[in-house]
C-alpha cells in the first residue's frame, strides 16, 4: 500500500532478491534503491550495498547526471561511506557529464561529498565550477546556499568567476 513503510520481513526480502538481480541492473535502479533507502532510513544489508556498489562501478559510464547525484545524495543522507571504487568512478563519470548539469546536480553532488567528508578532486571542483558559472542564472535560493556551504564545508574557495556569478544571482533573486 502506498505511503506504508514495509515491515522488517518484506524488506529482507525485497533486499534478497535485489541482491540476486543487481548484476542487470541499469544505474537508474541501482540509484533508485539507495534513494529509496535512504528516504525510508533503512540502511541496505552489506550484501545489497556490496552487490549495489559493485553494479554502479561496472554500469558508472552510462550514469546520467541525476542518477548520479541521487546515488551520491543516498549515500550521504543514510551516512554511508561508499564502497571502495564508488566514488571515483561517480568522480569519473560527474567530470565527464558536468557540462550536462544542472545546478540541482552540481548542488547535491558537492552537498553529497561535503557531507560525506570526501576528499574532491581538482578535475571535478573545476567541471562543476564551470559548469555553476555557466547556469548561474537558473540557481535558486537554496542552490546557491548549498554550494556555496558545501565548498566552505570541502574548504574550497570559489573560483572567481564562479563567486562573482553566484553573487549576481544572490542579488537578483
């Protein structure tokens, strides 16, 4: 029933068996499962975060932006560190694809790694910046606190270019 959060038995085995099927798994059901997770407060069981993770690496080219950064956002919001090779492929992929960001993914990718006190690499803080530049002007409100708190949060300044966009459109909204 909608709205109904699954009793402990439903879920071990709705777990169990998203275990047996990540292997074909595409990334919008492996960021699917961890967001929804993470929106029922339910931590996966170490064989379905192994077998997820797993699957995210292996399928991490075909990420899309929001896939990506609802992945990232469930790990973050359910307080899990990801499993090894997670991240950097995510990394990967977010450098890759940043140009096709909007500033909702640019925002909760970089409020994902702060969050989850992540180290940034260079290449990424740089694509994203460019690409936070470039769409300033659709940046909400919370858009621009939230990027702006997770560099300060990463210990990152903002390049230049970037603080000046932001705060043009601080001004004008």
């Amino acid at each position: 029933i909608i709205g109904e959060v699954p009793g402990q038995a439903l879920f071990e085995e709705l777990s169990r068996r998203a275990v047996e099927i990540a292997e074909v798994f595409e990334p919008q059901d492996v960021a699917n499962v961890l967001w929804s997770l993470a929106k029922l407060e339910r931590a996966p069981s170490a064989e379905l975060a192994g077998a997820l993770s797993k699957r995210a690496v292996a399928t991490a080219a075909q990420f899309k932006p929001q896939e990506l950064t609802n992945l990232m956002w469930a790990l973050a919001k359910a307080g899990m560190r990801p499993e090894p090779g997670v991240a950097e492929a995510m990394t990967h992929q977010a450098v890759a694809r940043a140009r096709d960001f909007i500033p909702q993914d640019v925002t909760i990718l970089l409020w994902s790694l702060a969050t989850l006190g992540l180290e940034v690499r260079a290449d990424l803080v740089d694509a994203l910046s460019s690409s936070a530049t470039a769409r300033a002007g659709d940046f909400r409100p919370q858009h621009v606190t939230n990027m702006m708190w997770a560099l300060a949060t990463l210990g990152l300044r903002p390049r230049p270019e970037l603080a000046a966009a932001l705060s043009r459109r601080a001004v004008a909204i």
